[in-house]
C-alpha cells in the first residue's frame, strides 16, 4: 500500500471521556477515560485496552529499548480509531491510558511469568510454576519481545505488581463490566466491540492476501453468530479482505465479559497497521479517518442488529 501523509497525532486526538478512571501508578494521570452519552442511541461499547501512551518516567528508564519497545507493544494510536468510530454512532467509548508495557488488560491477573517478580510467586497463592499464557513473553506484565528480548532491566517487585493489578485493571474491568450492563439493562442487548491493531501478517503464498481485519468471538463463544457474519459481510462488502478466529480470536477481555445467553455480546476486530500508519507502522497518516469510518459504518450495522436481539428478548427499551 503506498504510503500517505503524516498527520500529527495532537491533531487526531481523541475526544476526552467524560469521566477519568483508576490511576497510573507513580503518577496522577488516570488509568483509562469512559464516555457513556447521555441518550445512548445505540447499545455498543468501543473499546481500546492496547492503545496507551501515558509512560511514568520510572517505566521508560526500566526498559532496555524503550522507542522500539512501544512502538512494538502498543496497540499503535487505534484510540484515535475507536473514538472516531464512536463519535459517528454517538456510541460509550472506553480508551486505555495506562500502556501495555505496564499491565496488559487482556489478561487475566494470574496470568503472571512468575521468574520476573521478586521471590516469584506469593507463598500460599498455588502458583509453583509460570503460566503457560506467560511463558511467550506476553502476559499480565510483557517480559519479552522477538528482535529485543527481555523488555526490563530489573526485576518487577511485588507491591508493583500489586498496584498495577489494584489501580490499573481492577478499575478497568469494573468499568467495563458496569457499562455493558447499563447498556443492556436499557437496550435489552448490549455489544461490547473491542478494538485492536495488529502487524501486517505474513504471506504463506506469494499470491496470497493477507487480512486487513480479523474478527474474534472466541470460536463462537462470545457473540451471536449473526452478528459475526455480518462483521465478516459488510468489512468484505467494504473491499477487505476479512479472517475470522485467526490468527486472533480474542482473549481475556471476552472471556470475561461476554455472556450471550444474557444477551451481552462481545467481539474483537484486530485492525491492520498498514492500513493506517507509515511504512515504519510508527506514525498515523491521512488514511486513519477513513478506516474509523469503516468503524464506525460495522459499529452502526451492527448496532441496529443488538437492538433487535434486545428487542427479541422481549425487555422493555428506555430508548424508545
């Protein structure tokens, strides 16, 4: 894809939420943002755990490659993205501040490499071993990266452990868990669409094209197989080529949260960088606004098809 101009990311900046939740440790900045409009015309939630840049300055100086670390780990301005998306739908928005680097909130709190904390794991926590989620290098706290190895200087102690885990993911989840229950108490249904951003994959053929979008619903487990087949429908309908469970199929987030059979609905769109930044996937350019359009034009579809699930349901609507 030939590249586009740069836009200066102060320029895209998201729209600030209208409420400011848990805290970053070390400072005062806020964990995460939530926006819930007033009238909630559509019973979505847009959401973007991977999308944090607000770096303590104790964190960079921790990191052996710091620029490249980022860069690598974060979920490269796809915040932009969400909030554009949820702007056109006038949809609740819920946007990480806190970075990846420090906790990854598509994990579960056990999901600890052990070996990087101060006297390993807890006594009387049951935990002997690493995780088996971890031991890639990418669990609660990311502790490797392919092309850098080991992200840290230093060991993790365990108060830092812990207060990430009480002021950072704790809060996060409570807010979501509590905004998609909101939504489906007055819409009957609710959607939770939790946005992402991947590397562009990798040919396994010459001819091959590789996906610009990847839909996860947990092979089926997080969502209303309607809703999936429409996301894969109208992002093919767009000229994208679409995957489905791979090699993404969601995590932790929609493990937690999604519970169909209670008419909460979750699913995770994994979003091709290329689409949207420069060649060094470092900077966003002028193709950014059109791909929260793409967004936001499924978010909507999709929208109208949770209101009817809400409405099959047979729970009244306070948006009607």
């Amino acid at each position: 894809m030939s590249d586009a101009p740069l836009i200066s990311p102060d320029t895209a900046s998201p729209a600030r939420g209208d409420s400011l939740g848990g805290t970053i440790p070390g400072t005062r900045k806020s964990a995460f943002a939530l926006s819930i409009p007033s009238e909630m015309p559509i019973p979505v939630l847009i959401a973007a755990p991977h999308a944090g840049r607000q770096y303590p300055e104790y964190i960079t100086a921790l990191m052996r490659q710091p620029d490249y670390s980022k860069i690598r780990l974060e979920d490269r301005y796809v915040d932009h993205i969400a909030s554009r998306a949820a702007r056109m739908i006038g949809g609740c928005l819920l946007i990480a501040h806190a970075p990846r680097a420090m906790l990854d909130l598509n994990r579960a709190i056990d999901d600890v490499d052990w070996s990087m904390v101060v006297g390993g794991a807890p006594e009387g926590s049951g935990k002997k071993s690493t995780n088996h989620r971890a031991k890639s290098g990418l669990g609660l706290v990311p502790r490797r990266l392919a092309g850098v190895g080991e992200i840290w200087r230093e060991a993790l102690s365990p108060d830092g452990l812990k207060q990430r885990v009480d002021h950072i993911h704790g809060p996060y989840h409570t807010a979501l868990a509590q905004t998609l229950a909101t939504i489906r108490d007055r819409w009957g249904a609710a959607l939770l669409i939790d946005v992402h951003s991947m590397p562009p994959l990798k040919k396994s053929r010459p001819e091959e094209r590789t996906a610009h979008f990847v839909i996860g619903d947990r092979f089926g487990g997080s969502a209303d197989d309607r809703l999936v087949a429409s996301a894969i429908q109208m992002l093919g309908q767009e000229g994208a080529t679409v995957a489905h469970n791979r090699p993404y199929a969601g995590g932790y987030v929609l493990d937690r949260h999604a519970r169909p059979a209670r008419n909460i609905h979750a699913i995770q769109i994994e979003i091709c960088r290329s689409l949207y930044l420069d060649t060094h996937l470092s900077r966003p350019t002028t193709r950014m606004d059109a791909v929260a359009q793409i967004v936001g034009r499924l978010a909507r579809q999709l929208g109208k098809q949770v209101a009817d699930l809400g409405r099959e349901s047979g729970t009244p609507l306070a948006a009607e």
